[in-house]
C-alpha cells in the first residue's frame, strides 16, 4: 500500500524541481569564482540561471526576479542562495567582513545602484532572507558590459596590492565592488 504513495511522492517532487529549473531558464549549479590575493583565498559558489529570450524582462519590479519573495533583495543567482567563504579579514567595498562563511544577495531597489548585501546566515535557500542577519550593505559600481551576457557570472579578479574586484554581470547590467585584505 505504501508503494503509490512514494512513487507519487517522488513524481511529485520530480515535477517540483523541473518547474524550479524553468523559472530562471536553464540554470548551471555548482558555479566557483575564486581569487587568491597576499596568500589568502576569497570563494563565492553560485547558481548562473540564464536570460533565456528574457532581455529586458528579468530586472526591474515587473520583471521576473521582480515576483521573487523578498524582492527588491535579489539571491544573486538561481537556486540555492550565493555562499562567501573567505580565508582573511576583508574590506569589501568599506564594509569590514571578518574571515569565515557568508551569504551574498544583491538589493536591485535602485537600478542605477546595486547593493552588494553581506549576510550572516548560511545554507539557506536563495529565497530566504533575513535582514536581521545582515553584516552590511555596500553601493556597487554599475556598467553596462560590451554585449548581452546570456549566463549569469560572478567574476573574482586580483586587482594588485592586496585587492580584487568582485563583480556580477548578467544580461545587459555588471556591478563591482572592490575587495581588500585587511
């Protein structure tokens, strides 16, 4: 008797996570961009969804992150919420961030103006956030990049001097902020 409730059971749970997979277009999971800079190592794992034929339809409040739940707060990705793992002290931007683990989400409110947002609880999905649990929040430096960029990207570049550059580029908008060592 158990037998048709696990196989619905697990139907359903099929159905659930193709349905997820489709909200975002096709999503690569397990993305990595990491930098060393004066022997430590700065790591941000994410979910790149794809634009998908959606240009000029995923930002904004009546655009597609626009019917995510904790919108203008933004999980910067897809799925599971955009992990920070860093092995020393670090200014991000004018925000003193302590080594260890974070979370990343992005507030779209001002689309001239990102803010990269800190946030202290981890291994949430991407569509629970608590403010409460923000570190801080840092302005982001926005440009447009050279061409439509289809899969989203988060980029860690060494910048020199103890310094990297985190940015976020995806479809027409790139939004960076500085990372140093402290």
């Amino acid at each position: 008797m158990m037998k048709p409730y696990w196989i619905c059971a697990g139907v359903l749970l099929a159905a659930a996570t193709l349905a997820a997979s489709f909200a975002f277009g096709e999503t690569k999971t397990g993305q990595t961009a990491s930098v060393a800079i004066g022997g430590k190592t700065i790591v941000v794992k994410y979910s790149a969804p794809a634009v998908d034929g959606r240009e000029g339809k995923l930002f904004g409040k009546d655009g597609r992150i626009g019917q995510d739940p904790n919108y203008p707060v933004w999980r910067a990705g897809a799925n599971e919420a955009t992990a920070l793992h860093t092995d020393a002290d670090l200014d991000i931007g004018g925000l003193a961030v302590p080594r260890g683990d974070y979370t990343l989400f992005v507030n779209l409110a001002n689309p001239a103006s990102w803010e990269l947002i800190v946030n202290k609880q981890t291994g949430q999905s991407g569509l629970e956030y608590d403010a409460k649990q923000d570190l801080g929040r840092v302005k982001m430096t926005m440009t447009k990049p050279p061409a439509m960029v289809e899969q989203m990207k988060i980029i860690l570049s060494n910048a020199g001097g103890n310094k990297a550059r985190l940015q976020l580029v995806w479809e027409d908008h790139a939004a960076a902020v500085t990372v140093a060592l402290k």
